[in-house]
C-alpha cells in the first residue's frame, strides 16, 4: 500500500504563474488535509477536504488559493498568481476516517523566483 | 480558536541525558499526535494519544497525555544522536483538523 503521494516534489515558478500541487492519498483514505510549511516553522492547517467536498478551509487564504478533491483523481491544491511569499513546503496528509491518524506525504517545495 | 504551544522550541543534549518537551494547547481536545521531522523531509508520525492518562512508550521516547491540564509531554531517555530532529505535537481540531505547534528543535551532542 502506498503512502501518501505527493507531486511535483520541487516545483519553481515565476511570480504571476500559476502553481498545481497534487496529493493521491493513501488507498482507501477520502479525508485529506493540506497543510503549509515556512522555513524554520511549524505546519500550518490550510484546507480539510473529503471526497468532492470542502469540509473546513479557514487555513486558506482568501484569495488566489483553491483546493478541490474530485470523485476520481487526487486532490488539488491551485496557487494563482504564485508571489514570493508563496515559497513553501506544502504537505498533505490523508486519514481513512476522521477519528484515525493522519499520514503525510513528502511535500511540494515551492519555490517563487 | 486552539492554540498550541511548545517548549522549549531548541533543545540542545548531551548524549545520555534526559530530557522532556512540553506540548500545552488551549481547548478541549481527544486527540493528540507527536511526529518527528529530519530537515527536508516530511513527518513522521511517533505517537497518538486518545484519552486522558495516555501513555505511549517507543524505545527512548515516550509520550503522555493528561487532557484535563491540556498538556501532553514527550520524554527522551538517554539520549543518542539519532534523535536530533524536530518534534512536533499536534492537538486535534473539529473534524479531525489538527493545529500545530511551532516544534521543538533537538539536537544530540556527543
């Protein structure tokens, strides 16, 4: 069973471009979790989505963010107009039901040149 | 809103000596999760505490849960190298959202 995949890896944009992460959780998992990673911080909870539904989002910020978890395929996390602020790690995580642990993937490190 | 909060954020150790991170959070919560962090990698997960009086023990960590102080520790028992990461805790939020503290920077000195 494969873990939580996450690509690209490293991704490097310009400022303006548009960034797509993708996460496949865990087979089996429909919650998934994204989370955003600064340098030398602490994770901080972005988006929880659950098959084709956005259950919480109060982590995203208000404009230029989207994630969406459709019934077939991995979820997305979309960064419009990427600036550099974006530059990040950004993790997502999967659970088979809301009371199970979390597992997560190796991350997308997002670079805005 | 949780909030939640780690000490001390760095943690310098002699190899063999003990030593405790403290993880305190704000509200009410069933859940809470310990994970390790080596640089450039992504989260391992150490621990689950589900109920209060929880104590979970693996090799030269073990971690504990008292709900009531909202308090978990985690207790690092003669320390090795190997350790040096960063330590997160994590307390469970509404829907299995989970709010992180900020880490707990380790690292193991001969």
């Amino acid at each position: 069973n494969a873990g939580v995949m996450q690509n690209p890896r490293h991704l490097v944009r310009r400022r303006g471009q548009e960034a797509r992460l993708r996460c496949s959780p865990m087979k089996g998992h429909s919650h998934v979790y994204w989370y955003r990673q600064l340098p030398e911080e602490g994770l901080k909870f972005m988006v929880y989505l659950q098959k084709e539904n956005i259950i919480d989002e109060s982590g995203m910020p208000k404009e230029r963010f989207s994630a969406e978890f459709p019934k077939e395929g991995p979820s997305i996390l979309r960064i419009q107009q990427v600036v550099r602020g974006d530059s990040a790690a950004y993790f997502c995580a999967s659970s088979l039901t809301q009371q199970d642990e979390a597992f997560f993937g190796q991350g997308t490190r997002l670079t805005v040149v | 809103e949780l909030k939640v909060e780690q000490n001390p954020l760095f943690l310098s150790m002699q190899e063999g000596k003990n030593y405790t991170i403290y993880c305190n959070y704000s509200t009410t919560s069933d859940r809470l999760y310990w994970y390790r962090q080596d640089p450039g990698k992504s989260l391992e997960s150490l621990f689950v505490l589900l109920s209060n009086g929880a104590v979970k023990q693996e090799g030269r960590l073990m971690a504990s849960l008292d709900t009531k102080a909202r308090l978990s520790t985690l207790h690092i028992t003669a320390a090795v190298h190997d350790l040096s990461a960063t330590y997160f805790c994590a307390v469970g939020y509404n829907n299995n959202d989970m709010r992180f503290g900020a880490g707990t920077r380790l690292t193991v000195k001969p």
